[in-house]
C-alpha cells in the first residue's frame, strides 16, 4: 500500500495525496505536539508538511517509509521555526541594547514626544495588525497565545506583525528614537 501511495504521489495523483493525509496527518499533528506544546504550532506546521509532499511530489526520494519521511518534515519545519524564533530573539535583543544607548542621552520633552508619536502611529495600523501587535509588544503574548486568543492561524499572527513592523519601520524611520521606543513602550 505504501508503495502505490508513493508512485500515486510521483503522478500527481490527488487520491494517493488524500489517502497520505488519513493516514499520516493526525500522528504528525501529535508527534509535532510533543515538540513544540501547541496544537495550533502542530497543525500548522503538519499543514506545511503536506504541502511540501505535494510541492516535491516529483522528485520523491523515500528511503524508509513514508511515515518516517513525513515525520522528518515536520521535525525539519520544527527546527526551521526555532531557528528564526532565536534569530528573530537575537535581533531584538541587540536592538534594545543599542536602544537604552541611544535613550540615555535624549530629554524628557524629547521623550515625551517621541512616545506620543509612536503610540500616534500604532493608531494608524489596521484594526486587526494593531490588535496582533499589541497583544504581542504591549501584553507580551506569544505567537500560539495570540493565535488562540483571536482565533485566527499562527501565520496570520505573523503576517499582521510583519505588516505592523513594516509600517511602523516605514513611519518611524526618521525618527530613530521614536523607532527605538515602539520596542520598549509595547
């Protein structure tokens, strides 16, 4: 069975891609589970899994079985996160650090201002981003919390945040002090 899966997925046969998602996504979504403690992270992650399938469905190279072979995508998609989480954690952090420089040397009527103009555009965002973005800098939420608080997919977490930053960098940038707080103040 294993084998007509596998020659039905090299064809592009939508069947054998069905028969591989009954068969293999609610053990990915729990396998994924266990690694990362989120059923929403899990799912997602299980989805991107058997898009990737599909995506290389013509070069196929199987070696074990195809659970192993799914299984393995989905611990990669895994790994791929944590990395980026960690950059993204490093990025932030030399931020701050250069930050508190850069903060140290500005009045308080220079301050002052600089606050009122980035909570002046985190009011501009789009309802949705600036809900996303404050949940994330202001509450301190996470990605998985954000997701489940607003019922809405982890990557549509990322997509809001990516479009609150842009907007932000874009609004801010020249202004460096204004641009510095928005990490702080939220």
């Amino acid at each position: 069975m294993q084998k007509k899966v596998i020659e039905g997925l090299k064809k592009g046969d939508e069947l054998a891609y069905k028969r591989l998602y009954k068969l293999y996504y609610f053990e990915l979504c729990t396998y994924l589970n266990t690694l990362c403690g989120s059923k929403d992270i899990s799912k997602d992650l299980s989805q991107q899994a058997f898009i990737k399938v599909w995506k290389k469905k013509d070069s196929l190279s199987i070696k074990y079985s195809l659970k192993k072979y799914i299984l393995k995508i989905g611990y990669n998609l895994y790994q791929d996160l944590q990395r980026k989480n960690k950059k993204d954690g490093h990025l932030i952090e030399q931020l701050k650090y250069e930050a508190i420089n850069e903060l140290i040397e500005i009045s308080d009527d220079e301050l002052d201002k600089n606050i009122a103009l980035v909570i002046s555009e985190v009011n501009k965002l789009p309802e949705k981003c600036k809900n996303v973005f404050l949940l994330a800098k202001k509450d301190g939420l996470k990605y998985s919390e954000i997701s489940e608080e607003l019922n809405i997919s982890i990557k549509t977490v990322e997509r809001h945040m990516t479009k609150a930053l842009k907007q932000l960098r874009k609004s801010l940038k020249n202004n460096i002090n204004s641009c510095i707080l928005f990490y702080f103040l939220h």
